[in-house]
C-alpha cells in the first residue's frame, strides 16, 4: 500500500442516525437519476468541504 498517495486524505468518522441516513440516501438516489455519480460518502464529503471552508473564511474575517 502507497501512504504516498495519501498524504492529503482526511480520515473522518461519523455516526447517522436512521433520519439523516435517509435523508442523504434520498439525495444519493436523486444525483444518480440525474446521472451524476453520487454516493452517500461524496456527499457528506462535499458537506463537510463546504463547511470547512465556511468556517475557514469566517474564522479569517473575525482576525481582521
């Protein structure tokens, strides 16, 4: 196995619920009919990207 490739990956564990679950199996299935190629994992992925950065810049602008 090559940890070169992976220097960059963030490893993230989560626990769902049964309703949050749903909820991004709903939105998977949406994507894939619109032949996007979803998973419940690029999903939250692109979540938790979204939020990261959010809170990157809000954390910049409250330093002046």
């Amino acid at each position: 196995m090559e940890t070169g490739s992976r220097t960059n990956m963030r490893i993230t564990t989560i626990e769902l619920t049964e309703r949050p679950y749903y909820f991004l199996k709903e939105k998977d299935l949406e994507l894939q009919k619109q032949n996007q190629n979803a998973s419940i994992v690029s999903i939250i992925r692109d979540l938790v990207e979204k939020d990261r950065q959010e809170w990157t810049k809000t954390r910049k602008e409250k330093r002046g």
